[in-house]
C-alpha cells in the first residue's frame, strides 16, 4: 500500500484506507520475568542492577510483569480498538548466552503472544533487537565485537523460523543510535561504556547485523522486512520558527554535520551503501576505521521494504566558535546545540510537530524507494489519577498535533502508511526508572493495575474513524474552570501555585473542577500571565561599578541573553534599576503586563528587585544568587568552589601567608568568594587577612596597599575579581615585591587582560556567557511552563605566571 493521497471527507481529517494504528512496547521496559521461562541476564539487567545506573535502582525485574499478563494486555489492545501491536523479542530468552542452542520455552512465549495477538485481529510487528543484549556476548566485546553482528543473524533465523508463517514484519534493530552512543559512547545506558572510539565501532556492528538479519530473514521467506531509526530534523533556532531562512555558511555547515551524525550516520550505509564523508572523517578522528571491512557497505545495503521512523524532538543547533564538542555527538566542536524554545515533555523535550512533518517530506524526497512507518511518538507527561480516569490532556494534544503533522506529510507526497503510538503501557523508562510515563494505559506498578487514560479513549476514535476531526477539539481553560468553580480566574491561579492565600473551602471547590473538567495548568495559570507579549525585560540592577559595566566581559553576557532570547523569538528591552525610582519602574512595567518576564542582573543580597518581581506574578529568572528572602530561580557559577580551588593552589605552591582582597560586603558572590577563600583556609591553621574593594582596578591597588601596610610579610593574595588583582599586580611590582617569587597572586574572572598582565594572572575562569546563556534559557523553559530549577555552573583555575 502506497500512501500517496488523503481526502477530507466532511468534517473529518481522513488518512489513507489501509493505514496502520497501534501501539509499540519493547520486552525489558514491560516483561519482566527476568529469570523465567529460562530467560538468560541482559546487559540491562546487570547495568539496572548497578549501584547509580539508574533512578532510585529501579529494575526491570517485574516491570509491567507482561509476561505473565500478556493475555490480558492483549485483550486491552482490542478494547482500545489498535489494528497493529510492535512487540521486541528478548534476545536472552531465545538463546540465554547469546549464542548456541535455542530455548524453547522462549520461543513459545512469543508464539502464544502472536497467536493471541492474531485471534484479536492485532496484527504483530516483531522486533528483533530493543537493547537488551545478553550480557554473556557483551563479556565478549559485545557490540564493539564483530562477531556480535553474526552471532545476531543465528538468532534472528531461529526467531523467523519459528514464527515466521504468522509475523509478516519483521523490524531488524531498532535505533542504532541510542544502542551505540548512550550505551557505549556515553554510557548513561547499558552497558554503560564511554568511549567515543567504542560507539563508532558499536554502530557499524549494529548496521551489520541489520544486514545479516535482513539478509537471513529474506532468504527465510519474510515479507517485510524493516529497520527503525530514530530521526530528527536538524534546525537552527530561527529555522525552527522559519523553515525558509537562509543560513550563514558557519550554520549550515553546523547543521550538515550534526546531521550526517544523527540521521544519515545509518541512513546512507542502509539505504545507499555508504558513509557521509563528514562521518568517515570523524570516525577516523575518533579510533580509525579498521572496523569497517570490504564488503561491509554491501552487506549492509540490503532491501528493505519499511523503514520505521521514531521521532520525539528535533535537534537544534547553531555555530558556535569555541564550543567543546557534545559527548553524545563526537566531532562537533565549535558547535552549540541549544535546544529548541517550546513547551516540554516531562523528559524536558520540545514539543515540535512539524519535525514529524519535515522528517517524512525529507525521507520520500531523499529515498523514495522505501515505505515509511511512524513506530514510535510519544511524550511523558506527569499524570495523576483522579478516580478511575487519567486527564491526560497534554498527551492528547501531543498526539494530535503529531498526527495533524503526519496527514500533512501525506498530502506533500511522503509515503507513510502507519503510525504506533509509544508506548501501550507505562513501562520502565531505561534510565529514569519508573519514574517517567510514556504509556496511553497506566499501569499501577504495585498492583499491576491497567488504567486507559484520556489519551487512550481518544485515541480509539482515531482508530475508528480512521482520521481526525477536522477542528482542532478545544482545551480546558483557566477560565472555563474559573466559571465552572464559580470564583476568578486569580483564584484558580493562586490554587493551581499552591498559594496558601486561599481558603480550603474554595481550593476543594477549584481542584473539583480541575478534576471534573480535566484540566492541565498551562504556563499561563503557573506563571499568572494571561498574555504573551513575546517581550522580555533584561533589567540591570546593579549600579555600574557594581555591575561591572565597564568591564568587556559584562558586556558579553549581556549581549549573549540578548542573543539566545532574540533567537527564541523574543523582543528583549534593556532597563536600568540602580535606583528606587528605576526599581518601582521596572515593577510596573512587568506588573502591567508590558513583558512576558524578567531576566535580572543583579549581585546585591539586599536587592529589593528579585522579590517585589515574584509578587507581580510575572517569570523572573536572576543572572547571579539572590539573597535568602527572594525566591526566585537563578543561574549563577560556583564562586566559592573556585575560591577554595585558588587557596588550594597557593597552598600547594608553598604559600603560608595568603591574604584575600572580596569584593563589596553586599555582593552575594562577593560573600560567596570570601566563604571560599576562608573554607580553604579553614584546616590549615592559617589566619584570614583581608581588605576590602569595590571590583575596579583603583580600589584593588587601595586593597593592596593596606594589606601591604598590615602585613609585610604575607606571600599570596587571592583577589576576588580580575580588575582589583590587576589594581594589586601593579602595587606589588611598584613596591619592588617579585610575582611570584615574593608574592603570589590569582584574580577571579579570567577577563581578557588577564592573560597580557606581566606576568600573566593566574585567575578563576567563570563562565559568563553561558552564564547568561543558561539564565535566557531557565526563563525561556519557565515561560513554556516547564520547571525552571536553579543552575550552578563550575569554575576552573587557569594557572598563569602569577603563581
């Protein structure tokens, strides 16, 4: 079947006759029985039962104990109307050593699940490989063996051979990518490796035992055949909001590269039987290309009828001069992958349909001779039970916006002809535990209770009208709750924070018709903004001095929130409020609902600003730390960390007498760099000497003069910023003491000065701009209604001549 054309027939939004609906799960996220039927242990099994691995040591042991309720599970299926069920076989349950004779009793539970499956009119999608390799192969090598790859293949037949006269698709290895980099470049899954060398390896072992399969399963008589990758287009944040934006050479060739990793790494070797250029390149950087033999490409380049896409989020990048590389993407230095600005998932993804829709336009473009398959879309959110329902309503609104997103790939000419839901069940989350839900049916883990949500329901109808409406269903609102309560939209607000200004008698009476209306606080009921302006106040508190608005590097990160919050879409206003008079200004406007919210610079402990912000009820995220009465959240750097690490230093370099010059007394990472200083001194028995200044270049030589004054004998200086210790380098040299021979200094800041100093500073590199990057984003993430945690970045002690 061809999906070349759709039709909307009256008020409903109708795919092609034919498309497949239904649901995806994997074996280790809801089988459990991990050591029944004769199963034999996984890589997931030993990686969850290692210590940190995973949230809270949760296990797949019991999982959604599927394995013993698979019957029931299928029974469900029905119910909900699915006419296809993807399913992952477990490798360790076929052959439990990876290799060798097969298990029967492994065979028998997945050929009583297809014929359950079968008797319900279900149509089973088998998958062969979800990531749970047996741990006796990866004691071998596992996927860095090559072996590996062929050891796949034996185990494929004998599944095939079983069951092949029911199962008509067959999905070799299922993302390539996940398996490769987070297991073994990143090791955040199993089996927990980290080595950029091992993932390239891994990878190309993957991609040849998908040949192999694909080779043995059409040799063995299977009629479709497909290999599932997970895909994201590869955007910059202004393409994000405009496809048709031209790119600067630096972009594009940022978005090329990143895309040549994540996409047509297995795109061309499967599809066209070879490498991108920019990836043999980087591989060869990263462990050589030994791994990859003649006839491999060949081999690999087998027919295949599907292709299953698994899209959740795209990948936003930009150029970025200077920027590490990403670990999860090796070869990507000097390029920033910034994430896109949009609501989230609980995972923390962006929720960007027309991803879905750029993914298969571009698939049907760039290969035509392959049929595409949605087999996995889906989004965590945090849902709560309320009786015997799920309101789910986010979840609903992400599968039709997706859905909506593949019916207009249709009409564009790409050849889609299925979508599965991830996932059927709540299931473990691989690293995160249970802790995330995926599922449309939720699953009680201590009762084993199934639970349809709303998502589920609706997603029946879909089914059986095989489309959607035509209009968007309209959402509860703030204000329909507000009048179903019968109080103010304000009240509803404050309940929805948690403000404990409103009587117990009316929060019953709000969260009664949040329940009974099923409603999901949006941003605007947490942020209690009823508009958006797409405008943002950058406020500077500080007075100038303070702030340090004379100082390049301050300038920089101003320019940098500018930047991120303009790529985002947002109009920034720069407003001063050094004043009272400046502060109540800057309050009006933002209560007056002139700005969507507030990023404030400011280093004052005492800053009325932060607070008087919050009241107004408008997002306010603080470029330092606020003092202890404002509760606001913040992206600060670790300032008394990097302190202590410059004590430490001196201390190590044999200095006794080591005397700090802090910053103003009221500055809270001023306060913090003495705490810092005086930690690192704390244990050595050492006394504190200091002075005070006020972060400018004169008041640092003042400093010194007086610590010179009081303690001739002292032989290191901390200084807690770089202008003062510049001030106090010139003082020293003046007064005839030797850098570092009779003193030692080191700054805090690492501005550019810093290095041409003579001799060079020894300093604290803060890293400002990203910085100021992090606290655009906090706000951008809080705006879209997502948490909007506090953030500490390290420091690092550049080591210069000073010392």
């Amino acid at each position: 079947m061809t999906a070349t054309t759709v039709s909307s027939r009256g008020e409903t939004l109708a795919f092609p006759p034919g498309f497949v609906w239904g649901a995806a799960t994997a074996a280790y996220q809801i089988e459990g029985g991990v050591r029944e039927g004769g199963r034999g242990p996984s890589v997931w099994d030993t990686f969850s039962h290692t210590p940190g691995r995973t949230a809270d040591g949760h296990t797949g042991d019991v999982a959604c104990d599927h394995y013993r309720r698979h019957a029931d599970d299928v029974r469900l299926m029905a119910e909900l109307g699915l006419r296809a069920y993807r399913f992952s076989v477990a490798w360790p349950r076929i052959q439990p050593d990876g290799s060798g004779p097969v298990n029967a009793a492994g065979l028998d539970f997945y050929e009583r699940l297809v014929d359950e499956l079968l008797a319900a009119d279900i149509t089973p999608y088998a998958t062969l490989y979800h990531w749970d390799l047996p741990q006796a192969l990866e004691d071998r090598g596992g996927w860095t063996d090559r072996d590996t790859a062929y050891r796949f293949a034996d185990y494929a037949r004998a599944v095939h051979d079983r069951l092949g006269d029911r199962v008509g698709t067959w999905m070799t290895v299922n993302e390539p990518w996940v398996a490769a980099v987070l297991g073994y470049g990143i090791g955040v899954h199993a089996p927990g490796r980290a080595s950029a060398a091992e993932a390239f390896r891994a990878s190309h072992h993957l991609l040849l035992a998908h040949g192999l399969s694909a080779r043995v399963l059409r040799e063995g008589g299977a009629r479709e055949i497909a290999l599932t990758l997970n895909l994201a287009p590869v955007l910059t944040p202004g393409r994000l909001n405009d496809p048709e934006l031209t790119l600067s050479e630096q972009d594009a060739e940022a978005v090329d590269r990143v895309d040549c990793l994540i996409n047509r790494q297995f795109l061309d070797p499967t599809l066209r039987g070879e490498y991108p250029a920019p990836v043999l390149a980087i591989m060869d950087r990263h462990g050589g290309l030994g791994h990859i033999r003649d006839g491999d490409l060949k081999t690999i380049n087998q027919p295949v009828d599907l292709l299953g896409i698994n899209y959740y989020t795209p990948c936003v990048v930009r150029s970025e001069p200077g920027e590490p590389a990403n670990a999860a993407y090796p070869g990507t230095e000097d390029i920033l992958f910034s994430g896109a600005h949009a609501p989230t998932t609980a995972m923390g993804w962006a929720i960007v349909p027309t991803g879905l829709t750029q993914v298969l336009t571009r698939l049907s473009r760039d290969y035509p001779e392959v049929g595409l398959l949605v087999t996995e879309n889906g989004a965590a959110f945090d849902d709560v039970v309320t009786g015997d329902r799920v309101h789910d309503t986010d979840r609903t609104a992400f599968f039709e916006g997706h859905l909506r997103a593949a019916h207009a790939a249709i009409e564009a000419g790409a050849d889609l002809r299925g979508f599965l839901v991830w996932s059927l069940l709540d299931n473990f989350e691989w690293a995160e535990g249970y802790h995330k839900r995926f599922g449309i049916v939720h699953v009680d883990f201590e009762t084993q209770r199934r639970l349809p949500k709303d998502s589920a329901l609706w997603y029946r109808e879909v089914i059986r009208h095989n489309g959607l409406h035509r209009e968007r269903a309209r959402r509860p609102t703030l204000e329909a709750v507000a009048a179903r309560a019968g109080v103010s939209r304000s009240t509803v607000s404050r309940v929805i924070n948690g403000e404990g200004t409103v009587s117990d008698e009316f929060r019953a009476i709000v969260m009664n018709a949040v329940n009974e209306l099923g409603y999901v606080p949006n941003s605007a009921a947490r942020s209690l903004v009823t508009r958006r302006t797409d405008s943002i106040a950058l406020v500077v508190s500080d007075p100038p001095t303070v702030a340090g608005a004379d100082d390049p590097a301050f300038s920089a990160v101003l320019r940098s929130v500018t930047r991120e919050l303009e790529e985002a879409g947002k109009r920034v206003t720069l407003m001063l409020a050094d004043s009272a008079d400046g502060r109540l200004r800057v309050e009006r406007y933002a209560a007056s609902g002139y700005v969507d919210g507030v990023v404030l610079v400011s280093s004052h402990g005492a800053d009325p600003l932060p607070p008087a912000l919050a009241r107004t009820g408008v997002p306010v995220v603080l470029l330092g730390r606020p003092g202890a009465a404002a509760h606001v959240p913040y992206a600060d750097v670790d300032d008394a960390g990097g302190a202590a690490a410059a004590v430490a230093h001196l201390l190590a370099r044999g200095r006794r007498r080591i005397a700090a010059i802090s910053g103003p007394p009221d500055s809270t990472a001023s306060q913090a760099r003495l705490g810092g200083y005086r930690e690192g001194l704390r244990d050595t028995g050492h006394r504190s000497i200091i002075a005070i200044g006020d972060l400018t270049l004169a008041s640092g030589a003042d400093a010194m003069h007086q610590l010179l004054r009081d303690d001739p004998a002292l032989d290191a200086v901390f200084v807690a910023g770089d202008p003062m210790a510049i001030g106090a380098l010139r003082v020293l040299i003046r007064s005839g003491r030797r850098v570092p021979e009779d003193v030692a200094i080191v700054g805090f800041g690492d501005i550019p000065a810093a290095s041409h100093t003579v001799p060079a500073l020894t300093t604290v590199c803060t890293p400002g701009v990203e910085q100021a990057r992090t606290a655009a984003r906090l706000l951008l993430r809080h705006l879209d209604g997502g948490p909007a945690s506090s953030v500490i970045l390290p420091t690092e002690l550049v080591i210069r001549e000073s010392t």
